[in-house]
C-alpha cells in the first residue's frame, strides 16, 4: 500500500496508517526484533552453567569460555537494538513531519475561513498531537513483537528447566490481567478530554491575540482542568507501576524460597534457581514494556482519531 501523501484524506485508525504509511519499514524493524529476542534466553543458560561450573570445582578454561560467550552474546543483543532504536527513531521522525505536513496544508486551504477554534487545534496539533502519533508509528509493530518474543523465550526456557518453579513465579502476573485493563481505561478517558481542553485552550490564546482582549482569566478554568487530569493519570500510572513491582518481588522471593528449599534437599542444581530467578527478573522488564505499549496504543489510538477527523473534515470542506 502506497504511502499517503500530505493532503489526502488520513485512514480512520492509527493502525492504517501506520501500514500505509510504513509498512515496508515495519518488516525491516520486526525482523531485527526477531533477532534480538532470539537471542534473550542464552544468557541465562550461560549464567547456568557458569554457576554450576564453579559449584562443582570445575576448569578454569571452561568459566573463561563461558563468561566469553556471554560478552559476545551480550554484545551482539546491544548492537542489534541500537540498530532497532536508530531505525525506530527514524520511521517516527518521519511520521511527525508528514503529519504536521498533513495538518499544515489542510490550513493553507482553510487560513482565510477557519474560526479561531479551528486555527488553536492546528497549532495544537502541529505542536504537541503529532509528536506522540508519530512516536507511536516507529514502535507500533516491532515493540509488542520484541516485547512478546522474550517473554516466550525466557518462559520457555524456565519452563523446561524446571516447570514447578517457573510457574510458581508466574502466577503472581495473573493478578495483572485484571488490575492493568481497569486503571488503563480510567487513563485513557483522561487523556481523551485533556486533548480537547488542551484544543481550547489553543483556540482561546488565538481568540485573545486577534481581539487583544485584556487579562487571561478565561485561562485558569482550562488550565486547572488540566492539572487536574494530569494528575489523575499520574495516580494511576504510578499505582499500576506499584502493583506491577510488587507481583514482580513476589514471584522472586517464592521462587528463591522453593528453589532454595530443593537445592537444600539435593533435588536441584544451585544453578538452575539462578536462572529462573534470573529469568523472572528479566521478564518484568518486557512485561513492563509490553504493557506501557497497549497504554500507549490505547491514548495514540484516541489521539490519532481525533487527528484524523479533524485533518480529513477540513479536507472535504475544500475539495
């Protein structure tokens, strides 16, 4: 699908969009993230048998081989996703300056008949709306495919080194499959209304420079209905962080505490609870990260629509 050019009508969705407008950059960004999550669990499996390594008196020769790989496997994993963020950062830079182009040609056409409401939406838009949109196109495929292949990756691994333990580190992220979708929806009305107070209070700065009216206290309704709902999404962002964390901390210590139990009892290898509690460790970051993008995709997917419709409504009223 051919890229749309500034001044045609925008798709609907944002995810239109971002087919249409990189689609074949998708492709580039998910393959380099396959290849970095391809590569998420062997150190762990190389931590592994370092540990053991040690724990049985084992050669030199073999932790120097061992500790080896890991800076090469480590190294590999860091060049690869400077690769993936370059790459990100410029299908997302280019996506903001073909929004704002879209935005920006829309009022060449309309500059002699558009109200002051819709001259403060433009300069909204152009300034602050297209900024997180366009953010969104360069991770809106490679994110949730990176995010998800190392959680596949390590779980798996885990799983297959001792199933009972790893599961046992797992049940404290079921409790998030309720907690995360109820506070997300609280931030995304928030986010919602904040654009179109933010929109007012663009159109009310305009009003107020061509009129030259006196004194800004028409500002301070909009401004506190702002702060207001900025902060109720920092109340919620910051207590799904919270909750987050501590399911996190819980899976660790009750897998330290029955793996500790059966290595204690000769049942398990002092290095396999080392990768499993490692393995948990490494998963709250990608969980983490895989939730803070469907937060993102929920307040880009609000954000673009109302882009979208405003950019296509003034394009049919000219065409």
């Amino acid at each position: 699908m051919a890229a749309p050019e500034p001044g045609t009508l925008l798709p609907r969705r944002v995810a239109g969009y971002v087919v249409a407008y990189s689609g074949r950059h998708q492709i580039g960004l998910a393959a380099l993230s396959v290849a970095v999550f391809a590569l998420a669990a062997l150190p762990l499996e190389l931590q592994r048998r370092l540990v053991n390594t040690l724990v049985d008196h084992g050669s030199f020769s073999t932790v120097m081989w061992l500790a080896g790989g890991y800076a090469g496997v480590a190294l590999a994993e860091q060049v690869l996703k400077l690769l993936l963020n370059v790459y990100r950062g410029w299908v997302a830079e280019d996506s903001v300056r073909n929004l704002r182009s879209n935005v920006s040609l829309a009022a060449e056409r309309t500059d002699r008949t558009g109200s002051t409401e819709e001259i403060g939406a433009q300069i909204s838009m152009m300034l602050e709306e297209a900024e997180p949109i366009g953010g969104f196109t360069g991770i809106s495929l490679s994110e949730p495919l990176l995010q998800a292949g190392i959680l596949v990756s390590l779980i798996g691994y885990m799983v297959m080194l001792d199933w009972r333990l790893a599961l046992l580190g797992l049940a404290f992220f079921l409790p998030q499959t309720v907690f995360v979708p109820l506070l997300q929806a609280g931030i995304n009305r928030r986010a919602r209304e904040r654009i179109l107070v933010k929109r007012s209070i663009s159109a009310g700065v305009v009003d107020h420079v061509v009129a030259r009216t006196a004194g800004w206290a028409w500002a301070r309704g909009p401004i506190g209905r702002v702060f207001t709902l900025n902060m109720g999404i920092y109340r919620r962002k910051f207590t799904l962080n919270l909750l987050m964390n501590m399911m996190h901390h819980l899976g660790v210590a009750s897998a330290l505490c029955l793996g500790g139990w059966q290595v204690l009892a000769g049942r398990m290898e002092v290095g396999t609870v080392v990768a499993i509690v490692g393995g948990l460790g490494k998963l709250n970051d990608p969980w983490g990260d895989l939730v803070n993008w469907a937060r993102e995709f929920a307040v880009v997917s609000v954000k673009y629509r109302l882009f979208s419709e405003f950019v296509n409504g003034l394009s049919r009223r000219t065409t």
